[in-house]
C-alpha cells in the first residue's frame, strides 16, 4: 500500500490518555497497561451483525431473541445493562456494570460465543467511555471485570442511548479494531472525531506508523446496522486484515461491506469517496465525510499499520521495511 498523499514529518501524538492519537494491538499476547498502549485487543473482535438486536432475530445457534437488544443503550434494567457512574451492583461494588438477567437478551447474546462476545462488550467500553472507567460484568454468577474506558467516543452511553454522533464515532473505533486474520496487528488511527479526542493530533511516535490502511465508518447500533470501509490501495479482500481469507478468492468480512476502489476514488458523476482531512500539525492525512449508503458519513476513522518485517506476507513494496514485496517481504 502506499503512504498517504500527505508527507511524514516529525509530528504525533501525545499518549492517548493526555489527548494522543490511537494505536491498538490487534492480536495474541498480554494486554499492556493503557499507559503503554491505548487499546490492547487480543485477538481482535470479529462482527457478523450490528449491535441492536431486533426481537426475533435468530443469533446463529438456534435461539431467536424474543425481546430485543440494543447495545447502545448503556440503560436497560430489562438487559441488566447499565453504564451510568454510582450504581451498586448488590455486592458492594458501585460503578457501571452489565449484569445480565437470566434469559435476557444480553444474556442470550452473549450465550453464542461468550469470549468473542465479551471481547465486543470490552471494545464497545473502550471505545465509548471516558479514559480510565472501569466497567465490570456479572454473567452466569461469575463476576469480573469486563474492561476500562478509553477513547470517550460515546459518553452519552452512560446515561441512555447514546446519541447519534456518539453512535457513529463509537462504530468507526469498533470497525476499525476488526481482525480477521488470527495474528497481531497493531494500528494507529486518525480521524474527525472531535478536537479534544485526540484522534486529530499526532507525535513523533506515530512515524512507526507510516502505511495508510483503510477507513471506517457507519452506525452498527442503528435498526438496519451499516457498516462500510474503503481502501487506500484496492487489493483482495482476503488480504485484508479485517476479513476472514476463505481461499478460492472468497473473503468474510463480517458486518463490513468494503467499497469498490480506494478511499480517494471518484464516482461517474466527479463525487469523491471521502474527503481528505489532516491532523492540526497538517502531516497526517485522514478521511472524512465519506460517501456511502446514500450519505455522507463525517467520523471515519483511518488506520495506518507498521511496517512489515521479512517474512510477513505483502502485497505492495511499500508495505515491507526493506521495500521489497514479492509475496512476502524479503
């Protein structure tokens, strides 16, 4: 892939939690403490469908929802989810939690695949709630700590449902942290989201970052969930790190439908795919108002990877440390 359209100077974020850009581990390993690294996510999260749940709904292992799920809804005593600051758990634990009753939707969610779905609850926290608040989880009478917040992209989670923009800033940070290709990716995000989210600054440190990926963007809360990426370089999709390779040259992207052609494509009628945006030191390029599903979507988040060592498999030269791409990097 090649680098954005912008030059690399020295620049970059500050850490995330003094207002710094975003990077995110994607992979196995250890979680890093938040003063390392802004998002740690094992091995990544994996969508197959948005986030509000409709009643009847079938979840994939035989049993319907019967009432509804919405997780942009940080209150809902029905769901035993509530994500406001000063609640009491009943066990002398105060602070937001997710408690699921027995049968509930949340509880019937989270039945399907209780690590992956965990996983997402931990993402949704990370993403949308204010840096350092902790939100635990009761499930099935085990009580544990889901996961602390850390971009504040939906702060109104915590008091209803979340608003429209926070619900589109929330779902560009959840898709962007996508992985569907088993191994450790660590990303670097840029994007629209606010001046004090941090997302529109940059430090030296984001220079390890040099390869423009892709960019996010939708609302996966809404009742039709949308979910939408474009590339920077239009390559398979099985290629890309939030799919699922199939072989034969099928990919599962899960919930996202990737555009055809790059994020900076123009249509038949001279309307571009997204707009070009840079961070306030103006070195780092990121996308917005990106074109899609018959709008424009403002908060797009835009990825960028390391570097590739030798070995790694590649499909541009400008991917690899050494420059030189014949499959992998040599």
């Amino acid at each position: 892939m090649r680098r954005g359209g912008h030059r690399l100077a020295a620049a970059a974020a500050l850490p995330f939690l003094a207002l710094g850009c975003a990077m995110a581990d994607i992979g196995e390993g250890d979680d890093p403490g938040l003063d390392q690294v802004e998002f740690a996510a094992d091995n990544g999260i994996f969508l197959d469908n948005g986030l509000n749940l409709g009643n009847g709904l079938n979840l994939g292992n035989g049993t319907t929802l019967s009432n509804g799920l919405n997780l942009g809804n940080g209150i809902d005593v029905q769901n035993g989810l509530n994500l406001g600051n000063g609640l009491n758990l009943g066990n002398g634990i105060t602070g937001p939690f997710m408690a699921p009753p027995a049968g509930s939707g949340l509880e019937q969610w989270i039945d399907v695949d209780p690590a992956m779905r965990k996983k997402v609850l931990r993402y949704l926290v990370e993403c949308a709630l204010p840096a350092g608040v902790p939100v635990q989880i009761e499930y099935r009478g085990t009580l544990e700590t889901l996961g602390h917040g850390v971009a504040g992209l939906g702060p109104s989670l915590q008091v209803g449902t979340m608003t429209g923009a926070d619900q589109e800033r929330v779902t560009a940070c959840m898709l962007a942290r996508m992985n569907g290709t088993g191994r450790t990716v660590q990303i670097n995000m840029f994007g629209p989201m606010g001046a004090d989210s941090g997302f529109e600054t940059a430090s030296a440190a984001d220079e390890a970052f040099p390869v423009l990926e892709a960019a996010f963007f939708g609302n996966l809360f809404a009742a039709s969930p949308r979910a939408y990426a474009c590339q920077q370089e239009q390559i398979s999709l099985g290629e890309m790190r939030s799919c699922r390779d199939l072989g034969g040259g099928e990919a599962d992207c899960g919930v996202i439908e990737f555009s055809y052609g790059s994020c900076a494509a123009y249509t038949s009628g001279d309307y571009q795919q997204c707009r070009s945006g840079f961070t306030g030191n103006d070195t780092w390029q990121y996308y917005q108002d990106c074109l899609e599903g018959g709008r424009r979507w403002h908060y797009v988040l835009t990825t960028y990877l390391a570097l590739r060592p030798n070995g790694q498999a590649c499909v541009f030269n400008e991917e690899c440390a050494s420059q030189w791409c014949d499959g992998v990097c040599r």
